[in-house]
C-alpha cells in the first residue's frame, strides 16, 4: 500500500507544473484580470439594469394631429373602455418586465462568456510577456550555472533599458570580475608561497645530504651543518607565523578593544633600538596620544612590520621618523625612512604578497616579502586608510588612519607625552 501511494504522489507530482516566477506571474496577471473584468461586468449589470427597469411616464398621449381639448373629459368616459384600457396596459407592463428579464440574462451570459474568453486571452498574453521581462534572468542563470572556476572572465553584458534587471546583471558581471581577480591573487599567492615554502625545505635536505655523504664527517661539521639546518628551519617557522598573521587579519576582526597607538609605537621603537644602532640607524620620535579600536596584537604587528620594513630598506647613518597624533578624532601614525628610491609607479607592487623591489629571490638575504602585505591586511581589516609616497631623496613615507572611535569606550589613558 505504501509503494502505491508513493508512486501516487510522484505521478501527481509530475503533473503539476513547476511554480516558476514566470508561472507565478502569468497567474497573477490573470486574476487581476479577472477580478477587475467581473468588477467591470457588474458595475454594467446593475448600471443597465438601473437603466431599464425606470417605468415610463404615464398619461394621456394625444394622437398626431389633435390637441388636449378635443380629448372628452374623463368623467364622460365609458366606464367600459376605461377597463378593457387597464387590462391592456396591466399586459404590456407584463410583457415588458418578462422581456426586461430576458434582456438582463441575455446581457449576463454573453458578458460572462466575454469575460472568459478574455480571460484565456490574458493569461496567454501575460504568459508571452512574461517571458519576454523575465529573459534576461534566465540568460543570468544558464551563465551562472556553465561559469566554474576556470571560466570567471565570462561576462553577461546585457543590453536594454537601464531598468532592475540590467542592474542585476551589471551586478552579476561585477561580481565576477572581483571572483576573477580573487581567484587571480589567490592562485598567484599560492604559488609564490609554495616556492618560498620548498626553498627552505631543499636547503635543509641538502644539508643533511651533504654531511651524510661526507665520509671525513666530524662532530664539528657535523654540529654546523645541524646548526644551518636549525636556521633554515627558523626561516620556516618565520614564514608560516606571517603566512597565518595574513590570513587572520585578512578573516576581518569580530570584536574590537581600544588601545593607544603612541604607546604601542614607542614600545615597538624602544624594542628595535638595538637593531637600528647596529645598522646606524637613528630614530626620529614625534609622539602624541592617539586612540584607536581594534585588535591589539594585529594592530602592534602592523606597527612592528612598518618599522621593520624601515630597518631593513634603509641606508648606513640613515633614520626613521616615527610620528602618531589624533587628527579630527582619527588616530594616525606616519612613518618615514630614509632608503634607496622608489619609482612611484611602483609602490602598489610593495604591498603585494612576495613583491619586492630591484631583488631576484635568489639574491633575497632578509625578509619574507610579506611585511607591507601583513601591513595592508591589518589596515583593511581595522577599516583604516593607508597613505604611501616615495620620498624625494629616497625611501618612503607610510600615514596609516585609523578609524574615528569618538563614539567607542576609551581604554585608561595616561596624560599626552611625547617620546
């Protein structure tokens, strides 16, 4: 009993058509339709109805010819013709009401017949129509459906008035110009990550190789071929922290805490005061207090990476200045260093996973080529504006702004110094 009832209701669900938007749409022409026709053929029943049913006037009607005085009083009428005139009158009026009747049925039949017979005319039209608005979603459709990951640079470009459909498809076709170049980038960092991953890995199996092919192998080399393979390793782990800092800032920042921008430069310059007089470097210090919201230990990455990056691209006897202040309630930090000089055409290629300037990666001694990408990722995911110009004599000069968080909680704050 069960098998013949689920086949039952798989026939009877076969059947039925598939309730489209189309469908939907020619039903709803339809019953519109139909409610204001019979709204229409009512209005006109009770109008003529109204109509007909008014009894004409009564009275004495003179022939042609004759006039009112020539018409016998009716006192002196005979009582017998004044009967035989009722009876006939009351039969006309009889007649006219029976043919009144007639006429309305007659006029509700054909008004009915009519009406249906529109009726199937206007679904057929709106079934037509809507398919002609409704083309343009199903071109979208049969291209959403054939485009995968392989065929992102197909366009809709559809044509026609500048109406809601046109703007969903321009919508679609932006859409998938970002999906291009978001599979684009992707493809490109995987790549580039891949090699800077199998670099170390080679370097490391070329070490434990060469000191196990060694038949002379001592303790002392042995111990210095373990010591560059620990090294290499390090340079591993270095890499994938940064690859895992990207992603995390990429993912965007759930809850966001107040922290002050000042301090956490000042910490980041006193912790790379050594390196920086090792390299003869001099730091130039200008800070004030600037509150900002986010995530604290991506916002200090995002200090830290501008002023490594700094360090590294830098000349002997060469300084760095280090700027914050709140400028219209925006926290802001601005960063310049001295260096070789950069073509301005080229400072979007810095902010690049891998992108370096005037290195091959065989010549790369320092740095992973992540530092101003982790440094974009954290700015968007702060919802922070990024400023970069190449400075006249060479280097470059980095503004990030924060956010305004007048509106934000503000974090205990200390009186405003400058370092």
């Amino acid at each position: 009993m069960s098998v013949i009832a689920r086949l039952t209701s798989r026939i009877a669900r076969s059947s039925l058509p598939r309730r489209t938007v189309r469908l939907r749409m020619t039903l709803l022409y339809g019953g519109l339709f139909l409610v204001s026709g019979a709204a229409l053929l009512g209005v006109t029943y009770v109008l003529t109805s109204r109509a007909v049913s008014a009894r004409p006037a009564k009275g004495f009607i003179p022939a042609p010819g004759t006039s009112d005085a020539l018409a016998p009083p009716e006192g002196a009428r005979d009582p017998l013709r004044r009967s035989g005139s009722e009876m006939l009158s009351n039969a006309a009026e009889q007649i006219l009401a029976h043919q009144k009747t007639v006429v309305m049925q007659e006029l509700l039949v054909q008004s009915g017949i009519a009406l249906a017979l529109m009726l199937v005319i206007s679904i057929v039209l709106g079934w037509i129509v809507a398919g002609r608005m409704l083309r343009p979603l199903r071109t979208i459709t049969a291209t959403a459906r054939d485009i995968s990951a392989t065929s992102l640079h197909q366009r809709l470009a559809l044509d026609g008035p500048a109406d809601e459909l046109k703007e969903l498809g321009d919508t679609f076709d932006g859409l998938l110009s970002r999906l291009e170049a978001s599979f684009q980038a992707q493809r490109q960092f995987v790549a580039n990550a891949s090699h800077e991953l199998r670099t170390p890995l080679a370097r490391q199996r070329t070490l434990g190789q060469v000191s196990l092919s060694d038949p002379d192998a001592t303790v002392e080399s042995l111990r210095a071929a373990h010591q560059r393979i620990l090294a290499a390793g390090a340079q591993q782990e270095r890499f994938i922290e940064a690859l895992l800092t990207l992603a995390r800032s990429q993912g965007g920042i759930d809850v966001r805490e107040p922290f002050d921008l000042a301090r956490m430069a000042h910490e980041v310059v006193e912790a790379r005061s050594a390196e920086a007089r090792y390299r003869g470097i001099t730091f130039r210090c200008s800070i004030s207090s600037a509150l900002a919201a986010g995530h604290r230990n991506l916002a200090e990455r995002l200090v830290t990476n501008l002023v490594d990056n700094a360090l590294r691209h830098n000349m002997p006897h060469g300084r760095i200045d280090v700027a914050t202040r709140t400028v219209e309630g925006r926290a802001t930090l601005t960063l310049t260093n001295t260096g070789p000089p950069v073509p301005p055409n080229a400072i979007d290629q810095l902010f690049q996973p891998f992108q370096r300037l005037g290195a091959t990666r065989a010549a790369r001694t320092e740095g992973l080529g992540l530092g101003l990408s982790i440094v974009a990722a954290i700015a968007d995911a702060h919802d922070a504006d990024i400023t970069t110009g190449a400075r006249p004599g060479g280097g470059l000069t980095v503004t990030v702004t924060f956010p305004d968080m007048s509106n934000r909680a503000r974090p205990e704050q200390a009186t405003a110094r400058t370092w």
